[in-house]
C-alpha cells in the first residue's frame, strides 16, 4: 500500500518508467528513464517519451538514502523525562519520517546499556522485539545497530545469541562508562542520566561506581564480542574512538568502521587501513558540533569521512548532501555517496546505494527548485511508492 499525505491508495503497477536528472554511477544524467520490475532496475537510458509512465522530469532522482546510526526515534520512546509511549507507536511514528526524509534503509541505533531505564536493559528487549514483529508492515526497511556499551558484560550471551540469529545487523563497541563516571560528582551534569534513568542521583553515582569497577574485564568480552559477529557476518564500528591505536586495535578484531572519531588522526587511520569513518549530519548542516568535536565537512574536505549518518536529526543526511555542494565542499554527486553508495557498501549491502540495473530500486524524487530548502516529494522503497508529498511525480499513463 501507498502511504501519502492524504491517506493510502492502492498497490501501483510492478512495471513502470520513471523520468528525470536521474543520479546514476557515472554522473546526473538530465531528461532520461529508469526502467523497473519486480522491485528492481531492469534498465536505465534513452530519452523521455511518451510511454513514460511516471514523470518526474523537474525533480531529481536519487538513491534512497541509507542511515547507518540514527536514534531520534528515542523521542518517540520518551518525548519528555519518564513518559513513555509504546515501542510499536514509536517504530511506525518514526517509519513515516524516515520515508517523508527519503531514507529508505535505516539502522536504528539502539543503545543496550547497564543504565536503567530508556537505554536499559528491558526498554532495549521491548524495542529489538517490537522491530522483529513489525519489520515486514514498516515502509522503510528497518534493521537494528546494536550500540552495544562495553561495561555492560552481564548481557553478553545475550548479545552473542542475537549475532547468531541475524537480529543485529550492525554491532557497535560504545563505551561512555569513563566519561559518566567522570560527571558523576558534578550534579549540574547528571540531570541527563537520572532523568532517562529514572533513578536519584545518589543512585545512580552509586550505579557507576560499581560498574566502573568491572575495567579488567571489558577487553575480553570485546574481543569475544567481535569474533562472534565476524562469524555472523556481522559488521561492527567503533564509537568514539580516540586515537590511531585504539582505531588499529579495533581493526584488528575485524571492526572496519570508525564512528563519530573524537579527531583527524584517527580518522586517517581509519580510511588507511581501507575502513569507514562515520560522521553526524547534523555536523553538516549545523556548521559544526553541538558538542564542539571536529567538523565534519572539514572532515569530508580532508577525504577522511567518507558516511554521513542522521545521528540525532533524520532529515539531516538530504540537507547536508545539498548544503556540502552549495558550500563548495564537493559536488553534489560526491556528497551523495556519502548518504547511499557509502554506508549500504560498509553494511554489505551491495543491493543497493546506487542506481544500476539489477539493483534494489530504492529511491527518492527530490525538489532541488530551492537548493536551499530541498525536499523529499516521493520515496520508494523495492520498488513500490511508500511517500508522495504531492502531485508530481504521480502515474500519469
């Protein structure tokens, strides 16, 4: 079924043409056609005519944008401190901004923390279960990233039983135990986590304490971790990581992506060793980070980011892919590898990200008429039209 903004419509024809500047691997291609059946480009070339059945000749047409790392959908989950809305609410809240943004595939990037609470345990087995039930009804095709907190040893056969029944399909290594537990005595800082914790201060200081305590253990349970998804076929990526060593240690256990680098060096250590560096959007779109970290258009400049995720802000990825061409950074073209070809290549997801004939036919007409403000008029996800902000684009034989 056909979700629009009036409501839904029926299953569209499985054979059509689509008209447009199509994106396609060897540049934008202005006043051409891509043919699809079965949920996948059969063709793409010739000219427009009149046996087009979809006309979107004054919009581009682009890649589905892939999200390797977004958790917006925590607001969703809580849009205030302790008040929560069901899981399956939130997972088809969140599936209709994915598609209204033109993200087609998205990781949602679940933190499973020794934090009670939003990023606990039991929210997090809630969440993963409610995903596995609706993944088939969801428009975008939905998958889990594990953000795996590496103090958090107690669900570690837990997390090894999920690698091995294909419920995670990104693993990553997040360790924020040190930075919490150096806040743990300034109280103006840990309104944050007693307020998704749901715990009093003094509570939770005592919380950190004891998990701190496990250190000595944390390398090994990491190292066993990343061995079981290398055996699932797993791909894993590394949060926060801080120097060249710790990225070269991580690459050794067969971890290829580098997430959100804390600086330039590391990030070069990953892309020499042939990785992935992972950097926010909203970096992008912002002119920098909220947290006063690197920049990542800088970054993108330098050839040292190579994915842009949605990070906290899902319309992020389109807009900053338009705001990097508009500031010269790169061309459009380029830019966009970073929010499709890049990510589906670091996730094994070689069905898609670009579009050629034999690929999944996931992607987006966009509204580029104001370079400033682009939007997303239709998404289609294997094929079949899951988003239509209006009228263009529409079947129109």
């Amino acid at each position: 079924m056909l979700v629009t903004e009036r409501g839904y419509e029926g299953d569209m024809p499985s054979s059509r043409l689509i008209a447009g500047r199509i994106l396609t691997p060897s540049g934008l291609a202005a006043d051409t056609v891509m043919e699809i059946e079965g949920g996948r480009i059969t063709g793409l070339g010739g000219r427009v005519g009149s046996a087009t059945a979809w006309n979107a000749s004054d919009l581009l047409v682009l890649p589905g944008i892939i999200d390797l790392h977004g958790d917006a959908f925590e607001r969703q989950l809580m849009p205030r401190p302790g008040v929560h809305f069901d899981a399956r609410l939130a997972l088809f809240d969140t599936d209709r901004q994915l598609v209204a943004n033109g993200i087609t595939t998205a990781f949602h990037a679940v933190t499973y923390s020794w934090e009670p609470g939003l990023r606990g345990k039991e929210q997090g087995r809630v969440f993963i279960a409610a995903l596995e039930a609706l993944r088939p009804a969801l428009a975008c095709d939905t998958r889990l990233h594990l953000r795996w907190e590496t103090y958090n040893l107690d669900v570690e056969e837990e997390v090894t039983a999920w690698l091995a029944a294909g419920t995670i399909g990104l693993l990553a290594f997040n360790d924020h135990t040190p930075e919490i537990l150096k806040q743990a005595s300034r109280s103006d800082a840990m309104s944050k986590y007693t307020e998704r914790s749901g715990l009093a201060a003094e509570d939770f200081r005592a919380l950190v304490l004891r998990v701190a305590a496990r250190e000595a253990a944390v390398p090994a349970a990491i190292e066993r971790l990343a061995a079981a998804a290398l055996k699932a076929a797993v791909p894993m990526a590394a949060h926060d990581e801080e120097t060249p060593e710790e990225r070269r240690w991580f690459h050794r256990l067969g971890c290829r992506i580098s997430e959100f680098p804390k600086n330039e060096p590391t990030a070069r250590a990953a892309m020499a060793e042939g990785g992935a560096v992972i950097m926010g959007a909203p970096n992008v779109v912002r002119g920098g980070s909220h947290l006063s970290a690197i920049c990542a258009s800088q970054m993108v400049a330098h050839g040292i980011c190579s994915i842009l995720s949605s990070d906290y802000y899902y319309p992020a990825q389109l807009h900053a892919a338009f705001r990097l061409a508009r500031d010269g950074v790169c061309k459009l073209e380029e830019a966009w590898r970073l929010i499709a070809e890049n990510p589906a290549r670091a996730a094994g997801l070689d069905d898609r990200g670009v579009l050629a004939p034999g690929k999944r036919a996931d992607f987006i007409l966009v509204d580029d008429s104001r370079p400033d403000l682009p939007h997303v008029v239709a998404s289609f996800v294997a094929g079949k039209p899951v988003f239509f902000a209006d009228d263009r684009g529409r079947l129109t034989a």
